[in-house]
C-alpha cells in the first residue's frame, strides 16, 4: 500500500487541474476537481495499485479484469465522457465540464510524465483512446479542436476563458446544417 505517495499525486494533480480551470474562469470545477479520490472506495484502490507512472486503475484492472474506483469515479465526476452516456447514448458534455476534461487530461500527462511529456501528448492520448469511449459527436470535435490547438500553439493559447467560449460556442452551439 502506498497511501502517502498516492495521495501525493491525486493532490498534486487536482492542484494542476485546478490552476488551469481557474485560467479558464472556472474556479468552482477547479475547486471540486476529483474530491471523490479521497473516498474510501477510490482512495483505497489507488494506494493498492499505486505505480507513480500510470493510474492505479489500468493496474488494477490488468490484475481483477474491473476497478470498482472507476465505477465510483466516473459516476460522480461530470468531468469524464462516461458521465455522459445515458439509454439513448452519449450526451453532449455542457460547457465547463468538457473544459475540465480538457484540463484532466492535460494534468493527468503532467502527473504522470512529469518531465517527458509535451503539448502533443494529450492529443496523442485522446487518438489512442477515441474507440473506448462512446463521446457525443459535437463533445468529440470540441476536445479534439481544442487539443489540436494545444499541439500547435501550447497552453498559454488554449487555457483561457475567451478562446473556450468561442470554440465551444462556435462547435458546439452552431445550428445543424440541413
């Protein structure tokens, strides 16, 4: 069990989440990032399965075949896809809650790549999971304008309140065409 050095890293990453949602201008999701961590059902899985590299989850699911983590994680956090998904399928993620997933994902390289990782991983990240996840359509082309823009021109271009709106705004409000 590694209880200090998981909980190290759930609060160093909540800390990067946070400062990137507070430069978008949402400072109450920066606040209520992932508190489920510290619940006695993902805090406990996450320190049995600590690796320091990857989430504890993909460890212990190579060795049970589920993480019950996950299952609590996911339906408690708004700020995952999977939260999305009802009878009829996926939902479209609302505003700061699809800008939280972005800013997860970026602090969840920084977490666990710590010096290696770069403006091109989280969109790496997204291609390489695409098929795991059902995502509404208009949700998918947001995240991956978004980290397509943080390739190219990094995170002092994309994490800021106006250029969120206006990509939200523009793919995801913009009416069908007929």
């Amino acid at each position: 069990m590694h209880i200090i050095k998981h909980f190290m890293t759930i609060t160093s990453h909540r800390f990067k989440v946070m400062n990137m949602c507070f430069k978008c201008g949402l400072y109450r999701r920066g606040l209520v990032h992932d508190l489920s961590k510290y619940s006695k059902t993902e805090f406990l899985e996450g320190a049995k399965y600590y690796v320091g590299t990857s989430s504890p989850i993909s460890k212990c699911r190579q060795e049970t075949g589920k993480s019950l983590a996950w299952l609590h994680h996911k339906g408690r956090n708004p700020h995952h896809p999977e939260y999305w998904i009802d009878s009829n399928g996926p939902v479209m993620m609302p505003y700061p809650y699809v800008v939280e997933c972005i800013c997860d994902r970026i602090a969840a390289g920084k977490t666990y790549k710590k010096d290696k990782v770069n403006q091109t991983e989280p969109l790496k990240y997204w291609y390489k999971n695409l098929g795991f996840t059902k995502v509404h359509e208009k949700t998918a082309e947001f995240i991956e304008h978004v980290l397509t823009d943080l390739s190219i021109h990094g995170e002092k271009y994309i994490l800021n309140k106006k250029y969120m709106k206006k990509a939200y705004e523009q793919i995801c409000e913009k009416p069908k065409r007929r």
